[in-house]
C-alpha cells in the first residue's frame, strides 16, 4: 500500500483498465463489495467524462491510508476545456452533452470524500476517496 500507479486515459480500453486496476486495489485495501462497486462505479464516470469532454489525461490511483483505515484514492486529470460553472455542472441533470447529467454529482455520492478543480481552458482535476 502507499504507491501510486499512473494510467493513461486516451482511449475506451483505457477506462476498462482504470476500472479493473481501481477494484483491484478496492479488494487490498479489504472494501467491502458495495464500496468495491462504488468506487469502481464512480472511477469509470469520471474517467469516461475526461475521456470525452477533456480530450482525455491521466489517473493515478493509490492504495493507502486515512483516518487509520485502509483507502482507495484516485486522481483523475484532464487538460481540456474545463468546466465553466462548477456549481451548474454538479447539479443532477445538468449535461453538457448527450448523458443524463449524473457523472459527477453521481460519483460524488458514491464515494467517501470527493473534490473537483477546473479552469477553464486548462482542465479538470478530480479527486475520489473511498475507505474501510
């Protein structure tokens, strides 16, 4: 526990390999299922939105510690567009494309802790947390 792991997140397969790197550390850190699901739920909406609306990035993923509990963390950076108005784009509903607008207010209920930095015209970072 303790190292960060760096993905690419150019293409499709790429959330496919986030998904499936983010339960693997899920099941170190001894998440329970529904958290596993949560987790793995919430690193595939964002990585898809930084795929299609930020040209793509990065994630890196940490299994560690906080609070005394084992914990997912993950970062996920795109150097896109940005968001204009953070609170419109947290709202349910609020799409900016053709999805029904639960990506980010979804992912943030589905994980422990969750933090969003965007500038426009420079990108959106997306911090998740999930722990035991």
């Amino acid at each position: 526990m303790g190292t960060t792991q760096t993905f690419p997140l150019k293409q499709e397969t790429d959330i496919v390999v986030i998904r499936q790197q983010v339960r693997k550390v899920a099941e170190q850190a001894r998440l329970g299922l529904v958290s596993q699901t949560k987790i793995v739920t919430a690193a595939s909406e964002i990585a898809r939105n930084a795929l299609i609306y930020g040209g793509g990035g990065e994630a890196r993923l940490t299994g560690t510690q906080r609070d005394g509990r084992s914990a997912v963390h993950l970062v996920i950076i795109d150097h896109g567009a940005g968001i204009e108005d953070l609170d419109k784009a947290m709202v349910d509903g609020y799409t900016s494309g053709n999805g029904l607008g639960l990506g980010l207010s979804g992912a943030r209920r589905l994980v422990d802790d969750f933090s969003i930095h965007s500038t426009p015209g420079e990108g959106t970072t997306v911090e998740l947390w999930k722990w035991r």
